[in-house]
C-alpha cells in the first residue's frame, strides 16, 4: 500500500476516534456505569450465592465476561451507528466518492470500533479491579495478557465488521435496533458472560457451543483467570474464523450496498 | 489523448424503470458542459454513476481516460463532485470537516488551500461552526469546497444553486468561470437555463433518459429557436403580411425569424425602408426557447 493509498485510511480511522470522542459521555462513560452496576448487582449482592464448581469466586467469574461484553458492544455500536448517522445526515456518500476502497472502509471503521470496545473494556477491568480489592483485599492476577488482548482484539473487530454490516444492511432504524435486540444481546448474554458452562444443563451446554461469543468469551476469561469452559486452541479456531467470516460478510455487504442518504 | 470525462452507451435501471438509456457524450478540457432536463430525465443518476455512487447497467464511463469501473480510485482523484441534496455533518465544524475530506484524498497539510476556499466561498468567519449552525447557502457552499480542497481537475455540479438566492448564485458562477479559467472542466446540472446559456459552452438536453440534443450552446439556440421582430410602422397603410408574421398587438407587428434570415431581407421582403419604421425591437431566441422546443417535440 502506498503513502496515498494509505492516508485515506487513516484519515478516516482518525475520524472514527474524533467522532466518539465528541459524544464521550455517551460513548464511554454510559457503558462504564452499566458495567458497574452490573459488578455490584450482580458481583456482590447476588454472587455471595453463587458457587462455581471451581472455587473462584463469582466476582473474579464475571470481569472477564463483563470486559468482553463491554468490548463487543461498543465495537458494535460505535462502526453501526457511524455508518446509520452517516445515512442520515448524506455524509455516508464522502465515502463513496472519495478514493477509499471497500477494504480500507471496513478497516477504518473496524479499528474505530475496536478502539473504543478496547478502552470500554479495559476502563470495566479497572473498575472490577477495584471492586474486587475492596470485597476481597487483593487484585486479580492477569494470567496470560497476550491470549487476553488476542481475544479482546478478534472479538472486537469482528463485533465492529458486524456491526457495519448490519448498518450497511438496514433500510431502517427499526431494522437496525431489530438485529440488536434479538441477534446480539441473546448471543452476548447466553455465551457465558453470568456463567459457567458446567452450571447448564447438557442439552443448553451443547447448544451454547454453537454460540461464537462463548469461545471469544471464554478466550478473555483464560487470559484473565487462566480457566476457560472451552480449550483455548478451540476458542482461537472459532474466534479467528468468525473473522474471517465477519469479513467476508462485511465485504459482501459493501459492495452491495448503497450509500445515499435515507 | 484522453479527455476529462467520456460516457459511452451509459445505461442505468432501476428495476423495471429505465432511467438512463444508451447516453454517451464527452466534455473536454477546460469546457463547462450543462446537461439539462426535467426533473426525473436522468441527470443525477448519470452524475451517480459517474461518481461510482450507482452501478451503471450497461455502458462505460472514463475519466480522464480511467475507466470508473475498473480504476475507480484513480478516476476519482481526478474528479471532485458536488451533490444535489445537502449533507450535514452532525460531529463536525467546518474546517475539520475540509481537513477530513482532504485526508480521504491522501492530503494531510492542506491548510493553505482550505484557508483559500473558506475565504473565496465566504466560509472564513464560519469555519467553527457545526454544519447544522449554518443557513442552507452556506451549506451549499461548503459542499463546493469539499469538491475542490484536492484540486480536481474535472467537477461535478449537480444543481449547485438549487435553493440558494441571487447573490450567492452570482458569486458561486463567478467561481465556476474562474475555475473554468483555472483548467477545470465542469459537468453542470441546472434548473436556471439562463445561467446556463451564459455559461455552458455546450449543452446535452436530457429527457426520458435520453440525449435528445446536444451541441454548443450558441449553435443550438441558432438552430432551434427564431428572433422575435417587433415593428411599429410611422404610418398604417402597410399591410405587412409575411409568413414569419405571428400576430399584430395594437400597432406592432411581431414576427418570429429564423436565424437563417437576416433582418436586411426581411426588410426587403417586407419592401420596408428604415425611413418607414417608428421603432423596432429584437429578441434574441434562448436556451430556455430551444429547450421548449425540443420538449414539445417529445411531447413534454
């Protein structure tokens, strides 16, 4: 790729970080606040209760899962709503008629989202961290931070590539929040953010593992904790082709798409 | 050698409605170009496809010898275009959103020449303001500006002037025809077919999705539309009857001729002196006439 070919890219990149922090509040301190309410609701108040059958306790459980959710949504939203505001207000065209190719698009935009899933993410570790020290007087100990930052990364870009896909898809708000409410958030709370695999029973324990977001959430889990429900090469297999399929999907919905204004 | 824009057997549908059918034309260097019609002949989805925006169905289209479809990016280096419909902007000022589209063609300092363009279109003292703080002129004038912050030398004005009043529209033709100066070749879209004829040095009148005329303005207002010739005679004892007269109003006879005539002959045909003529007006055909002729013609 030559200089020329590249800054385009990065430009619009750059963008995509300037867009989310315009709107920060929203962007990440809303998702900081749910995260935190869900540590103490569910961390706290309802985990004294809870045994795992490995002894962690169930608050060290959930900061994995509530980092990749943290992750996930927000790479979803930030590359979604982009290209719906895009849509929107006509400026989805610049895209068009300028020289960037679809490639660089996805990218972009995937990189947008996965930066601001990653700093969501690592502002919810943080925020677990301390909740954790002042219920237990300690830190939990990252186990392997390059498997956790793989994890985060594919996880990220994938929820990113779908999200643009879905926008690029959509023909309507209605459309748009439809794939949210009855795709996303099903797969996210069912691919074992609350729980355990081994807390399910057999016939939801095999059909979770048809669930993509289990193994990118079980992936962020090892890195963190070093217990995964899934072996780790399984998870990256999974998470690295559901990449590659996002891609592709992503690519596809590029192409076909439209890039008017609604 | 390879001209600004070339469009060969362009044709576009949408479904079952074919919008664009079998359309090639060239514009060539340093030319304004109108292409003009009704609404709903086909003029935005011809800029669409040239702009990659829409797919053509058939046919080709190069910019300066790139073929949109096959080199896009580099077709579209070339080209700058300004769309129909305002676009907003909501996270953005002015300047910072010159500055990302300059980034889009790779330019990173591109201060100078955006710092030109907020002066010359009248944006300086708004460069800090959200695009929904401005009126819908400034708006117009900021889609302008994105068009040209990467210097292309072929834009593309799809109504530019559409909704904007008087003044702006003098000072933004004013521009184009400095453009024009400048080298670049411009693709025009109007609903003012005054303007038109003052500054396209060619047309194409589009209707149903078809070129149903196309030629150098000047040429095509001579061949399509008369002179009205207006007398008053000093005396009424003159019958002037003549196959170019269409009508009598009081005292003046009007007649409507074709450019193929001079008005010596006419006057001689009339057996007319000057010495016979109290006063006498002409008016000049126009594109406006011409384009009503042609659409008659296509039963408009």
């Amino acid at each position: 790729m030559t200089k020329q070919n590249f800054l385009p890219f990065l430009m619009l990149y750059y963008k995509e970080l300037r867009r989310f922090n315009k709107v920060f509040i929203q962007t990440v301190l809303t998702p900081l606040i749910t995260s935190s309410l869900y540590l103490l609701i569910f961390g706290i108040s309802l985990g004294k209760n809870i045994n795992l059958l490995n002894n962690i306790p169930y608050l060290a459980f959930i900061i994995p899962g509530l980092v990749m959710m943290g992750v996930l949504n927000n790479a979803y939203q930030n590359s979604s709503t982009s290209i719906i505001s895009g849509k929107f207000s006509g400026d989805l065209q610049d895209l068009r008629v300028t020289p960037l190719s679809n490639h660089q698009i996805i990218w972009a935009l995937a990189l947008g989202g996965l930066t601001r899933g990653l700093l969501v993410g690592t502002i919810t570790f943080f925020v677990g961290q301390i909740f954790y020290f002042v219920n237990y007087g300690s830190m939990i100990q990252v186990q392997n931070y390059l498997i956790l930052f793989v994890f985060m990364i594919i996880g990220g870009l994938s929820f990113a590539m779908f999200g643009l896909s879905v926008a690029f898809w959509a023909k309507t708000f209605d459309q748009l929040s439809a794939v949210g409410s009855f795709i996303l958030t099903p797969l996210i709370y069912l691919g074992g953010v609350f729980f355990s695999l081994e807390n399910l029973h057999p016939f939801w324990q095999g059909l979770s593992k048809f669930n993509p977001l289990l193994y990118f959430i079980n992936g962020v889990r090892y890195g963190i904790l070093g217990q995964t429900d899934v072996t780790l090469w399984l998870a990256l297999g999974v998470s690295f082709a559901s990449l590659t399929v996002i891609y592709i999907i992503a690519w596809h919905s590029l192409k076909k798409s439209n890039f008017t204004r609604w | 050698m390879s001209v600004p824009l070339r469009i060969k057997g362009l044709v576009k549908n949408y479904g079952s409605l074919e919008a664009v059918k079998n359309v090639s034309f060239d514009i060539q260097p340093g030319e304004i170009f109108g292409l003009l019609g009704p609404n709903g002949a086909g003029k935005t989805s011809i800029i669409s496809c040239i702009v990659t925006l829409e797919e053509p169905t058939q046919g080709e289209i190069e910019v300066y010898g790139y073929n949109v479809a096959k080199e896009p990016r580099k077709a579209k280096y070339k080209m700058g275009t300004v769309p129909q419909e305002l676009i907003h902007h909501g996270f953005f000022n002015t300047q910072e959103i010159l500055e990302i589209h300059s980034g889009y063609y790779g330019i990173v300092n591109n201060k100078e020449r955006i710092n030109y363009l907020l002066h010359k279109l009248g944006l300086w003292e708004h460069r800090e303001k959200k695009v929904r703080q401005l009126s819908g002129g400034m708006k117009r004038r900021l889609l302008v500006a994105k068009a040209l912050v990467h210097q292309p030398k072929l834009l593309l004005l799809d109504e530019p002037t559409a909704g904007v009043d008087i003044e702006l529209r003098e000072s933004l033709w004013e521009f184009v025809r400095e453009l024009q100066k400048e080298g670049v070749s411009i693709l025009l879209t109007t609903h003012y077919l005054e303007e038109a004829e003052e500054l396209c040095d060619r047309v194409g009148i589009l209707n149903h999705g078809q070129i149903i005329k196309i030629g150098e303005t000047k040429k095509l207002i001579k061949d399509l539309t008369h002179r009205k010739v207006t007398f008053q005679l000093k005396t009424q004892d003159k019958g002037l009857e003549h196959e170019y007269k269409i009508t009598i109003e009081g005292d003046r006879h009007i007649f409507s001729v074709p450019y193929s005539k001079t008005i010596e002959e006419l006057f001689n045909e009339l057996s007319l002196t000057l010495g016979d003529v109290k006063d006498l007006s002409i008016q000049e055909g126009s594109l406006e006439d011409a384009f009503r002729y042609l659409l008659g013609g296509q039963g408009e």
